[in-house]
C-alpha cells in the first residue's frame, strides 16, 4: 500500500463519484445520445492533440487488445449505460448502486489480471459492498418503490463495462503512462465518435449551441464540460496510475467511497435528498475500505513502472 496511490486513487474517485449528478443535469437538457457524444467528443479533442505532439504510438499485440477493451468499456460502454440510466433514475439512487463496482472490478482484477487477493481481503470488500446495499435500501427515495428500479439494468451493465476497462487500463498502465494509455483510448475512438455523431444528427452547429449555452441551460453546458474534461480524461489520469501503483484488487477498494461524492453532488448540484445516516454509513464503509487495503493482495509485476511512466504526464515525449 502506497500514500501516493491512495491520493491519486481518492482524487480520481471524487471526480467519478460527481459524474452522475452532472450527468443528470445534462440528460434532463438533452439527451442522453447527446451527452454521451458530446463528452467523448470533448475528451476526443482534448487527446488527440496530445498523444500527436508526443508522438504516443498504438501498442501491439495483446497490449492493442487491452487498449480495444478499454475504450469498449470506460470510453463507450459506461458512459452510455450510466446516461441511460439517468434518463429515470435519480443520481443519488444511481450512486449507490454503483457501490457494488469495487466488488466487480476486484473480480475483474483476479480473473484479468491474475491478481490473488487474500481471503481476508475478500471478506472486507464483501463488507464494504454489503454496506452499501444496505444504505441503497434504506437510502431510497421516499414514495420510490423498494428494490431496483427500471434504470438499474443500466448501471449493472455500466458496472461490468467500467470494472472490465478498469481492470485493462490498468494493466496496461503498468507498462505504459496511465496519461498514455487514456489518451490513445479516446484518440483511438474520436474518428468512431464524429461518425456516430453524423449518424445521429448531431452537427457542428448543435454541438457549439450545447456548449455555449445558447440552446440550454447554463448548468447543462457546465455538466457537459464536466464531463468531457474530468471525468472521462482528467479522472483517469489519476485512477490508471493510482492502479499501476497498487494494483486493481486493492485500488478498486477506495471505490466505495464514490456513492458518498455521489450523494454530495447530488445534493448540492441537484438538490435530491439525502439521509442523515449518510454519515454513519460513510465511517462504516471507509473502515472496509481500510482494513481491505491492509490485508495482501499479490499483484504480477508489482513493482511500479520505471521512466515517464512513473509519472502522470512524460518529462520527455516518447519515442
């Protein structure tokens, strides 16, 4: 266990613990086509400038495949099944239904990446995850009906696409710049974004009127920037080196914290409200999320990459 995966891992979990919130503002301005588009399309801009002035090259071989699954699953997939899904769910709710992904990510980490978390380790995430769907229940919405609701379907899909990509970009980030490997990510995707964009009708004019806020509101412009610039690029720069740093098992741990920044943004962005039992949950849960990091996880390679991808951006641009 490192403080400097701890940090990045926290920091990169606060910035997806608001993507539901603010994307709830943006789908109830839009759509949720729309907003899923315009945030890669934002992300897009922003990575593909940057992996050409750095001369950042494709991997091969089963690098490229796990390159092709993270854009299935953190580029497409889970933008598109959370947009989805905030078309009926409130994003508090969405949140803690998201808690079951560092459960699922872990998963994916020992079947992906070959990673042996102990027994211990497994019965604290198992702790941590039944915390929160603990909290999901008596959490809900008052007047909602009890049990999953009909948008749920989309955040189950959401969780097994994120904890897939999460678990291939963080592989991949052990070998590579977790800057690199998101940028690629996108810059790989851009040309299937614009070509999706045209399909869906959406022009030049309606992207430029979505983000100056001549065509919506204020809030939605923002969220859309939000989205695009943190929590599809910014936010993992952050969560691929926090994983290249720890490993998937124990870094995904950290992850049952976002319903809680969930619920805060949903509270202060969208006004939803949230139980005072928040808090005891909130201590509850972070004392999973600290007993699991303790306990052993072996991780393959486990030694930090060496060079620029030690860091979060190159002192040199690759060559």
């Amino acid at each position: 266990m490192s403080r400097s995966g701890i940090l990045l891992g926290t920091l990169g979990v606060a910035a997806f613990g608001l993507t539901l919130p603010f994307t709830r503002i943006a789908v109830q301005a839009s759509s949720a086509t729309e907003t899923v588009l315009v945030r890669l399309l934002i992300a897009g801009c922003l990575a593909l400038p940057v992996c050409l002035l750095t001369r950042s090259r494709l991997p091969r071989g089963r690098d490229l495949l796990d390159l092709f699954g993270v854009v299935a699953g953190v580029v497409i997939g889970f933008p598109l099944f959370t947009s989805l899904a905030m078309r009926t769910d409130a994003a508090a709710h969405g949140g803690v239904i998201l808690g079951i992904l560092p459960l699922a990510t872990a998963v994916a980490g020992t079947l992906l990446n070959g990673e042996r978390p102990s027994p211990g380790f497994w019965l604290g995430a198992l702790a941590g995850t039944a915390l929160v769907l603990v909290f999901a229940v008596l959490s809900s919405t008052p007047g909602a009906a009890a049990g999953l609701s009909a948008g749920d379907g989309w955040l189950l899909a959401a969780i097994v696409s994120a904890a897939v990509g999460y678990t291939l970009g963080g592989r991949l980030s052990r070998r590579r710049p977790a800057w690199q490997v998101i940028s690629l990510a996108l810059a790989l995707a851009t040309p299937l974004i614009l070509v999706a964009c045209a399909l869906a009708g959406i022009g030049p004019g309606r992207v430029i009127g979505l983000l100056s806020a001549r065509e919506v509101p204020l809030s939605a412009t923002l969220s859309l920037l939000y989205l695009g610039l943190i929590s599809q690029y910014g936010g993992f720069l952050l969560w691929y080196r926090a994983i290249a740093i720890d490993g998937v098992a124990r870094t995904s741990q950290l992850q049952l914290l976002q319903p809680f920044f969930t619920l805060a943004g949903a509270w202060y962005l969208v006004g939803e409200r949230i139980d005072a039992s928040t808090v005891g949950f909130t201590l509850a849960i972070i004392g999973c999320v600290l007993v699991s990091r303790r306990l052993s996880v072996r991780v393959p390679g486990a030694a930090p990459p060496t060079g620029t991808a030690s860091t979060l951006l190159p002192e040199t641009p690759p060559r």
